[in-house]
C-alpha cells in the first residue's frame, strides 16, 4: 500500500477509508508513524490557536441582530401614516394590532413600583421603598432592583393625541425574525414617560411570551411614538406616563386577502384613544436653505460601512421647526440596519434648513417631514 | 426555514463563526464585520435555506462566498484609488497587520499568510472540525481537490513553523 503525505493526512484526519490497513502498515514503518504523530500534533496546534476565539463572549451587536429586529428592504411610503386609514393599509405582510391606551398611569401596570394609590394622589408608598425613615435620619438602601420610576402626580387625561405613530410596516420590520419564522405572536406592554418634545421613554412592562425578543423589538417600535402637546381634553402631555400594549402577530395567511383584520387586545379596544383629529402635516417640496454638503456625508458616512462598501438609504421624519430646522427627527426606515446609516442620517439631519414656505406657498413650521438620505460611496 | 429556528441557531453558532471568520480573515475587526454581514446575508435568504442540511455549513458557504467578493472588491478598490490612495491604504494595512501581530498567535498569524484556497481548507477542516466530504461541499470543490489544498496547507504551516524556531534559537 502507498503510503504518501496525503494518504497519511487522510488517516491522521481519521478521514481514510482503509484505517485498519495503514494502521497494521504502519506498525512496520516507525517514521511514518511518526509523521503521522505530527500530523495530528500539527492539527491540535492549529485548532488550539483559534480555539480561545469561541470561548469569548460574541459583540452585542451581533447578538442582537439575531434576537430583534428583522432586515426587510421596505418601501418608502410618503403618506402620512397618522390616519387610521393609512393605518391599515400599510398592513404589508403582518397584522399588528397596536393600541395605546390614552391614560396616564392607565391599570395594566404590574410593577410594584405602581401597585398603590391612584395618580394624582400621594399615596402611603409615595416614598421610594428604598428609603428607610429611623429616629436618625433617612436611610438609604440599594435597591435589590432597578429603581421604581418616580411617580407621576398628574390627573388621569384621555384621549392622547398622537402626532406619530408607528406603521404597521415599522411594526413588521421589528418582529422577532425567529418568533415569525413560527408563526408565534407576542404582546409586550411598555409602561413610558411622556418626554417635553412629546417623545416617549419606555421600560418594559410585561412580555410574552419570553425570550422571542418581543421587548427589544416593542422598545424599538417605541421609538416611533410622538404625542401631542396637549391631549384632546387639554392636559398638556409631558411628563405624563402612559401605557402602551404593542401586539405582534403575523398574518393568518393569504387565504382572504380582502379580510384585513387587526388583532387586538380587548383592553386595548375599549381604551383605545382617538387619533389625531387633524392628522399632522407632512410638508412636500419644500425650500431647502441649508443642506449637508459632500464634506458632511464624508464625515458622517459611518467608517465600518465605507470600509465594506455597504451602501445604505436611511428615512428620517422630522418635526419642523419654526425656525426651517429639523427637530425629532427619527429613523422610519434603515436598510441595512446594524451598520450606523441611522445614527449618522439622524446627525446628518441637523444639517437641513428649510425656508419656511414651501414651493407652493404653504407654511413649512409644525408640519412633518421624510427625509430620505442614501449613503454610497462613488468607485 | 421549516420549522427550526434560524436566528437561534445562528445564535448559538455565534462564537464559532468568529473563530472561522477570525482564521478566514486574519483580523479581528475584518472577522466580526464578516460575521455580521454573513448573518445578515443568511436571514435575508432564511427561504433558501433547505431544511435537513447542515446550518453551519450553510452559513460556512455564505461566510466563504462574501469573503473572497470582499477581498476582490478590495482589489479593484486599490487599484482605482492610485497611487495616494494607495499609499494610505498600505499605512493603514500596516497598522492593521501590528494590530495582528499583538494579538495573534504564531500559529494565528502563519495561517493568515497561506493563500486563499489553503487558508479556507484549514480553517474548515483544521480549526472548524468539519469532515473532508463536508469541506469539499462548502467549498464547491471535489474532495481530491480539498485534501491536496489541506496538505499543502499544513505543509507550509509546518515549514513556517520550523523557520521560525530556526530563526529564534
């Protein structure tokens, strides 16, 4: 039997068909024997040199492409996504139910930070149970958990006005790829703050099912929401808090394409609140007396993607200003997502300055506007 | 992918696929770019991928297929930006190799240094413990073809390592 490099590498390999044979071969032949001892030590000493790369612990970044949001190449829609009919329309390839609950420190609210008294009232647990009152002086102890979030002393108000509103393509970009490839669905309840600017900050307060990524997926969705200033009843919104049931559920199929049907939680139906009653103006040609120039799409062009060559297209809607400039801006479309196009397109957007007509002579100031900004490098 | 759960299984495959891309491309930083875009490449073609067959030889393949388009793009990026682009590109080559050199092992950097078809042939077989046959299907390759790559491979990583004990003692 021939016994050269690549027959040894085979068996070395345990990867030869005619194991025993060689083995009684080279029983006869201590040289190659031993070659084929440094053959494996040579394979051990590769494996070992890469082997303390899977022990360590990946980047979140990675992770988190695999547990949130899903990279889907969405159209850019320029209606307004604030009536309810566009609403459900955009339904593209999941149903998303998705209802928020127009009552500051509404029920539905598990955490303990939350159990006493009505809003509006300071209640016996008005102090944070971290703090310990003793003849001495206060006491102040770690909190075995996060913190409770400070109570909101506010009248309950209804009927939030929402300047925007996460469309159901928003909704279906965040789902959960692995809950989807499954058809499973997901409720999450954020319970959130209402910000000055009429943005909300979220803490999540309820999920399940557990370990689909549902919560990352609703504190994006989050990220989409803007309030009014004041509610229909007048309450001036911020610093309200507010709790927002997001409902992921993929689409029963394509069996009735006509029957659009939104799942929707019962709690959430009979507290649904009412959409903006004038929907929010979305300002098109406008004058544009500022824009980024070629420097600033340098400077801003996120240095992982240039370095890959990834191209990206970004939408930014934003708030107008009165005085031109772009406000609130926020990411309503990122393809890829995970290579910094958003953060950079929202950089990018302080850069725009509109005049404040527009071509057709409308006024530019407290309406909203789609930006989109696309990212490519010339060869 | 019918069934099974891709985004888990890419999840829990995680820390391998750094150890091949880190053999594939020599850096860290290249290693988990490639990574990244390799999981995203696989979920967006989650549809092509046929239940049965193995997922991390799957996204081995994938890894594979935008390394070398990466590496040839590169190639063509260099040659167009002459010769000032060039000139920052080797600096920044340079930098990137010292920043090989401090983290890498001997082993880790004579790897890096085997031309691309001897590289892939270790990095599969050597380092990921796939089985020849399996190998040869990530690499579109017949398996005569893969074991000749392998051993010239390890030959120059033998030859490489003995120069250095050479050179040292």
């Amino acid at each position: 039997m021939m016994l050269d490099d690549e027959t040894l590498m085979a068996y070395a390999d345990g990867e030869h068909e005619k194991a025993a044979e060689i083995k009684a071969a080279l029983a006869s032949r201590p040289t190659l024997a031993a070659r084929v001892n440094e053959m494996r030590a040579l394979r051990k000493r590769v494996a070992d040199a890469f082997a303390p790369i899977a022990h360590e612990t990946p980047p979140s970044y990675l992770t988190a492409i695999l547990m949130a949001p899903r990279v889907v190449p969405a159209v850019i829609k320029r209606t307004p996504v604030f009536a309810l009919a566009a609403f459900a329309t955009a339904a593209a390839v999941a149903l998303i139910a998705l209802v928020a609950t127009g009552k500051i420190g509404a029920a539905s609210s598990k955490s303990p930070s939350s159990t006493a008294s009505n809003d509006g009232m300071f209640g016996p647990d008005f102090l944070p149970p971290f703090v310990t009152l003793t003849p001495r002086g206060a006491i102040l102890t770690r909190p075995e958990t996060a913190p409770p979030r400070a109570r909101t002393v506010k009248p309950v108000y209804a009927d939030a006005v929402w300047r925007l509103r996460p469309d159901a393509e928003t909704i279906e970009r965040h789902y959960p790829l692995g809950a989807k490839a499954q058809n499973i669905s997901g409720k999450v309840v954020l319970d959130c703050r209402v910000n000055m600017d009429g943005s909300i900050d979220c803490v999540i307060d309820s999920e399940g099912p557990a370990g689909w990524g549902f919560g990352a997926a609703a504190m994006e969705v989050a990220r989409h929401f803007l309030l009014a200033e004041k509610a229909a009843n007048g309450m001036p919104a911020a610093d309200g808090r507010i709790t927002i049931p997001i409902v992921f559920a993929p689409r029963n199929c394509v069996a009735s394409p006509s029957a659009i049907t939104f799942e929707v939680s019962a709690s959430a139906i009979t507290s649904a609140p009412a959409l903006a009653p004038a929907p929010a103006r979305v300002v098109e040609n406008p004058i544009w007396v500022r824009k980024p120039d070629t420097h600033a799409l340098a400077r801003l062009f996120p240095a992982k993607a240039q370095k890959w060559g990834k191209r990206g297209h970004v939408v930014v809607r934003c708030l107008i200003a009165l005085d031109g400039s772009l406000t609130n801006c926020i990411v309503t479309n990122e393809t890829p997502v995970g290579w910094g196009f958003g953060d950079a397109a929202l950089k990018m957007a302080q850069q725009f300055k509109m005049g404040p007509q527009t071509v057709n002579g409308e006024p530019t100031a407290g309406g909203f506007i789609d930006v989109p900004i696309t990212f490519a490098r010339e060869n | 992918m019918g069934g099974t759960d891709l985004s888990a299984a890419l999840a829990g495959l995680l820390p391998r696929l750094r150890r091949f891309a880190r053999a594939l491309t020599g850096s860290a930083a290249d290693a988990d770019d490639l990574v990244q875009a390799s999981i995203e490449r696989a979920l967006r073609s989650a549809g092509q991928f046929r239940p049965g067959t193995s997922v991390p030889s799957w996204i081995f393949r994938i890894m594979k297929n935008l390394w070398i388009d990466e590496i040839r793009a590169r190639a063509s990026r260099e040659k167009l930006f002459a010769p000032e682009a060039l000139a920052s590109s080797a600096i920044t080559d340079g930098a990137g190799a010292m920043e090989t050199h401090l983290h890498a092992s001997h082993v880790q950097r004579i790897v890096s240094t085997l031309p691309e078809d001897q590289r892939l042939a270790i990095a599969l077989v050597l380092v990921e413990g796939l089985s020849y046959r399996e190998a040869a299907d990530v690499l579109d390759v017949p398996i005569g073809t893969l074991t000749s790559r392998l051993a010239r491979g390890r030959a120059a990583i033998e030859a490489a390592l003995t120069s250095v004990v050479e050179t040292t003692s």
